[in-house]
C-alpha cells in the first residue's frame, strides 16, 4: 500500500458515508464520492473494488460509533434499567427530532437493496443490529434484568419501529410511545 | 381523456407498483414501467406528468389493498381482541416468510425518499399510516380495548418495527416478538 493508504481510505469511507447517508445509495455516484474525498476514481477503486464494498464499508464505518452513542445515553441515564431504557428512548427522540435527522442508515440501506440478498452491506447491516442486540442484552442482565435476551429482543423491535415510524410522520410522540412501552417491558415482574 | 384512459392509468400504476416495489424506487425507471405497461413513454407522461407523481400514486393503490388486507387478518382471528392482534401478527409473520417480500412498500419508499422532505409519495405514505392507526383504533375500540387510541399507536410502532427488522434478519421470530408485545398491551388492565 502507499502511504498513508489508510488515512487515504478513511477519508473516502467518511466522504461515502455522509453522501451515502444524506443522498441515498443509489443516488450517490463514485464520481461524487471519489470528488468529496479529493481522490481520483482510480485511487477509489483501489481501496474498494466496487460500489457495493463501499456501501458496506460505510456501515462497518457506523457500527462502532453507534454502538458507543447508545451505550452512553444508557449509562448516562441515572435510576433504574426501566429509567435508563426510558432515558435511551428519549435522546433518541431528540437526536432524530431535527431535519439533519434522516433516518437509521442501516434500515434505510437494507430498505434500498432489498432487491439483492446476499449484498456486503445487508450482511454489514445486520451484523451490526445482531451486536447492538447483544450489547443491550449484556447492558440488561448486568443491571440485573431477568430474561435480559428476550427483553432485548422486542426493545430493538421497538427502536427500530420507532426510528422508522419517525421517518413517517416525523413525530416524537411515536418514540416517546414506543419508549413507555420498552420501559414498561423491562418494569414487569 | 380518450376512450378507456382509466383502464390505461390503472395499467401503468400496476406496472409501476410491480417495478417499483421488486426493484426499488430509484432503480425503477420510467421506460421500464413504460415498457412493462405495454404503453409509450407520451402516454404515461400523459397520465402522470412525473416520476415523483408516480410514485405517490403506486402508494396511493396499495393503501386500501394493504387496510383491507389487516381488516381481513383481525376480523377472521377468532376470540379476544389480543388473540386478534395476535392474529395479525402470525399473518404477517407468514406473509413476510418468503423470498417474494420485500418489506412494507411505504416503509421503504419513505426510506428512498429521506432526503426529499415534501414530496407527494411521502404524504401518500403518511396518510396511509395515519389510515391504518385509524382503521386499528376503531377495530379495538369496536371490541371494547380501552384507550384503543393509545394502544392502536403503540401496535403500529411495533409492527412497523416488526417489517423493518423482518427486512433485515429474515427472520419471523422478531415478528412473534412484537406480537407478544401487542397482544399484551392489549390484555393489559
């Protein structure tokens, strides 16, 4: 690799990622992609071989940092796990209640290529929902949560309904709704 | 409009609805739907003077389709209300088990649509959840569930979130899942 390959191939991902993200998938182009970056579309194509790496490149790029983001509002919330579910719930509701807010990326991209199963990035994408369940099952049971894996279970089916539903309507009374119902879930005996 | 424009309209919003949900939104082109309809490219343009028309209508003929569908589910699932919701949900869960689905249609055209705030298929696909929060309050509220407004909110955000995880794993043991939660809701005092 020459030098500084890495930080040459991050600065594409990071380029791919807000332009993946804001525009759609298919709507942005290598070219606006490689132009974002200041790289050349050979230089591109050398670090990725196709688009379709790229887009899973872009969410490999965001499962860390999400995974990190919940993880705090979880612990940052004081109380109980019915508290802290509910705090988590709520600063969702406020990070996605703005018009830079444009969805889950990962839902949206599984929505773009439903089309092509076996795709890099829906396996990418699932992966990361199959760990963000995991950290909320350990994040459960080491509160002390009973039954932590199925509770885990149906709180990211209700994030994601709710990441969805606020795509719709963009309306935080469904996350909010959607909040009462997780934390009730984590509250029952 | 010439003799049998209706039945022409009809066929293009078929073709489209076809094109547009097995491709996706944006990989779906006009000449292909042209094509597919069996009409020229003037005479769609004639019916609908863009794309984005188009794409609102291809919702706009799957909503009563998809209320009545549901309405069928819960009025032909026998016993309580939450075995009704239950009901629903194992129908879904069948329905969405096949290589064929490809996720909620208005799901994933709001997910395609995210970065066009106003656009006509993103009313459509509102006004239809708002039609089916709707049609699900006076059908519990019809079998006596109390607060049905509240419970009806809290059942879309979970099948909503049922579709959209259902996309990504392929998996229907998240869809009982969410069924577990509805129906509980509903039972709940």
């Amino acid at each position: 690799m020459p030098p500084n390959a890495d930080q040459t191939r991050e600065r594409i991902v990071t380029a791919a990622a807000r332009l993946f993200y804001n525009e759609g998938i298919r709507a942005a182009s290598v070219d606006a992609i490689a132009e974002k970056a200041g790289v050349t579309k050979k230089t591109l194509y050398y670090h990725f071989r196709s688009k379709d790496e790229l887009i899973a490149a872009y969410l490999e790029s965001r499962d860390q940092p999400t995974l990190e983001l919940y993880a705090r509002w979880f612990e940052a919330t004081p109380g109980t796990p019915a508290n802290k579910i509910r705090g988590v719930f709520a600063e969702f509701a406020r990070s996605a209640n703005t018009a830079r807010w444009k969805g889950c990326g990962f839902l949206r991209t599984a929505a773009e290529l439903a089309n092509t199963p076996g795709h890099p990035a829906l396996k990418a994408g699932a992966a990361h929902k199959k760990r963000f369940e995991k950290w909320l099952t350990d994040a459960l049971g080491h509160e002390g949560v009973r039954d932590a894996a199925t509770i885990a279970r149906r709180i990211v089916v209700l994030l994601d309904g709710a990441a969805t539903v606020m795509l719709i309507h963009r309306d935080p009374a469904y996350v909010e709704a959607a909040g009462e119902v997780a934390a009730s879930l984590v509250e029952a005996p």
